[in-house]
C-alpha cells in the first residue's frame, strides 16, 4: 500500500523538525546570557564599590564632618603626594591635639554585615611614628559614645597595629616617616567571636588572615567608620598625613583599585571566594543537559508513535 511509506515519512520528517526547534531553544537560551552580557556595560553589582573618596572635585563633600570631629585640626583637599593630576585629604593635629577626623557617608554596620575596604594614606617625613602610645588612622566606632572602638587600626612603636576595643593589639607590620599605607581589609561584623573577624591585606600581602577578637567586631547595635588622626594628647609632635584612595563595598572585586596594591590580591585569599565565577558555567552546562534530553524525549516519541502506526496498519 503506497501511503503507508509516505505517512512513515511524514511522521520523521515532523519528529526532526521538533528536534530541530528543541535543540536551537536549548541552545539560544544558553546563548542569551552571554549576548546579554557583551550588549550590556553596566558592571556586576559585586563589582561597584558602595562608596569611593573621589580623586578630583569638592572631596571634602564626600564625608560627614562636625566641629567635635575637627576639634583641633581641620581637614584640606590638597594635591596628591603620589598621584599626579589627583587630590587628596591631608589631616593634621598640631603637638598636644588630639583629634582631626571625617566620617565617608557609609551606611551604619550591623550585626552579619560584611564589607571591604582600601585605604591609602601617606605619611609625612615628620609624623612621629616611634611615640609609645595611641595614634589612630581609622577606626569603626560603637553606637556610644563611650569606650575604645571595637576595631581601630593605629600607630605606635613604629610599628602598624589592629586594636580591638583599645587592646589585642595585632602586629601588621613596620612602619617609619614617610611611608605609603595601602591596606585593604575585610571585615565581618557581629558581637559573637565565632562570628566577628578581620582580614587584613598589606601592599597586596594577607598579613592578618581570619582574626577574630575575643569580644567580637562589634560592641553593641552599630558600627560606623571615622578616618584621619585621633591620638594621646601626651604626643608633642605634629601628626599629619594625606589620603589618597579610600573604598567600601561588598566584595574584594568592589574595592579594588589601580592606585593600590589592592588590585594585585589573588582571589583565592578571599575568605569569602571570589563572586560569581562559576555562574555562567552552570547556566550553559544545565541549558545543555536540557538540550539533550528535549532530544532524546523527541526521538523517542517519534519512535513509539512510528511503531504504532505500523502495528495498526
């Protein structure tokens, strides 16, 4: 009988066709994102930092300032020891003075924050690093007003140092007049020491890996960060120094910057992992298994229903 070959026909030709369709939707969706991603020049949210000093511009407008934070020095936009054509923040406290510092307009940190920071300041040939006593760089203060901060990085002994609530202090290296400090740090945040810590980079270096204080990274509901000088009265020395780079965010990606050793950090010293790396690769190896087995449904049915065709014929 001649219809039967012509309809047997018609049946592959209909199972190859839908094949086809399967295998070009599997792979267009697998296609997409990549598309997408070459069309699109927005960066990866990971990858922008929260907040960053600008290099040029009113800097000044980029930080919350107060007459308590300026008592004894106020801080200037001057140019950039070490970057040409860019601005910094210089800070000084004249002999006997205490306190020249700004807050960057960062949101407050709670407790299971986490975020990263690079900083970059210069010293000047006069700043008296071997005083035997407190000179704070920065640090992220509690929500009162009392009480050393749970996390300040400081100058003492010529010698760079993590304190932790005004102790515990942790060695991150040497330190002399002159010297550039490019740190970049990440902090987990939380009143529980198992869950508090500190990572500190060094000129690219993991100097401080995994630290976690014994009363924790924050002492009560906040946390906020200050930066410029803030030391012992007893120093009779002019302390001053320029900020050249200074950024926040939410990932090692987002902080990363040209000026600094901080784009020269291996991902892999990331306690958190370096985000989004094998995101792409998942997406693509799922789309083709489901290529495949769109596939082998389709031959398989076209199979069956030929089958059946014959058997009824």
């Amino acid at each position: 009988m001649p219809s039967r070959p012509a309809h047997a026909s018609s049946v592959i030709r209909r199972c190859l066709v839908g094949a086809a369709v399967a295998v070009a939707l599997a792979l267009g969706l697998t296609a997409a994102p990549g598309i997408a991603a070459a069309s699109s020049p927005s960066p990866s949210p990971s990858a922008t930092p929260l907040w960053a000093m600008p290099q040029t511009g009113d800097l000044l407008a980029a930080f919350t300032r107060s007459e308590y934070d300026e008592q004894d020095g106020t801080p200037q936009q001057v140019p950039s020891p070490d970057q040409p054509g860019a601005q910094a923040v210089q800070f000084t406290v004249p002999g006997g003075g205490q306190r020249s510092e700004m807050r960057p307009r960062i949101p407050w940190l709670h407790e299971g924050d986490v975020q990263y920071y690079t900083y970059v300041a210069r010293l000047p040939d006069a700043f008296p690093t071997e005083a035997d006593t407190w000179q704070l760089l920065m640090q992220w203060h509690q929500t009162s007003d009392s009480g050393s901060p749970p996390i300040a990085v400081e100058v003492r002994n010529n010698r760079l140092m993590l304190a932790t609530e005004g102790s515990d202090l942790q060695d991150i290296g040497p330190i002399a007049a002159g010297d550039r400090i490019d740190l970049t740090l990440r902090i987990a945040f939380s009143r529980d020491a198992d869950q508090g810590s500190i990572d500190i980079w060094r000129d690219g270096d993991h100097v401080l890996p995994g630290y976690r204080p014994s009363g924790g990274t924050l002492v009560d509901d906040g946390s906020y960060m200050k930066v410029g000088i803030y030391r012992d009265t007893s120093i009779e020395e002019t302390g001053r120094l320029s900020l050249e780079d200074l950024r926040a965010g939410p990932t090692l990606a987002s902080v990363r910057s040209p000026d600094s050793a901080s784009s020269r950090i291996p991902a892999d010293s990331d306690p958190t992992g370096a985000p989004g790396g094998s995101g792409s690769s998942s997406s693509g190896d799922t789309l083709t298994w489901v290529a495949g087995g769109l596939l082998v449904v389709v031959v398989a049915l076209a199979v069956v229903s030929l089958r059946r065709r014959r058997t009824s014929a």
